[in-house]
C-alpha cells in the first residue's frame, strides 16, 4: 500500500522541487504537477508529486496520519485527529436536488 503525503515547496527546479514534510526536507519529482511556486503543497506518492492541494486539504491529511501514528502507539481516542467529522454530513452540490 502507499499513502499520499502532504509536502510543502521551498524551492521548484524544472523537474525537482525541495520541499518540507512530515520526515523533514525532501527532494520532490514535479514532472506530473509541473513547476509550482514556494509555499505550494503538493500531495505525494513514493516521493513523486500526483496533485497539488490546498492548505485544508494538506492538513486533514496530516492529522489522519498523526492518527495513524496514534494507533500505531496504543492510543484509542482518536477524536482529535478528526475534528472535521463533528458536523453534519453535506452532500455536494452536484448531487443535491435542483428547484426549477
């Protein structure tokens, strides 16, 4: 199995960006994504970027990992790496009935 991880552009070349994660700074293929400013986050398989996320995104990913980790160490409460699931599920907007 291999899990998306979020990293963070320092600085992009024309096929590697550096960039900072959960494992500290890393070198980053972008050839998929293409070249992108410093501050992007990009979501990450085997260290090849597959899509570029915004900051939301990168940090509910994050907080799924550290509960991931949490597990991992014998912890069972996990609510407070999910804070997102207290409210009411929404259905997205292509799906929701239209009024004519």
């Amino acid at each position: 199995m291999c899990l998306g991880v979020p990293v963070q552009v320092i600085s992009c070349g024309e096929h590697f960006a550096r960039c900072a994660g959960r494992s500290g700074e890393v070198d980053i293929n972008i050839q998929l994504v293409g070249a992108q400013p410093a501050g992007t986050w990009l979501l990450c398989f085997l260290d090849a970027a597959r899509e570029v996320i915004d900051a939301e995104r990168a940090a509910a990913i994050n907080a799924a990992l550290d509960a991931l980790a949490a597990v991992n160490a014998g912890e069972t409460d996990l609510s407070a790496f999910f804070a997102d699931l207290d409210r009411e599920p929404q259905l997205p907007d292509f799906l929701r009935p239209s009024t004519p």
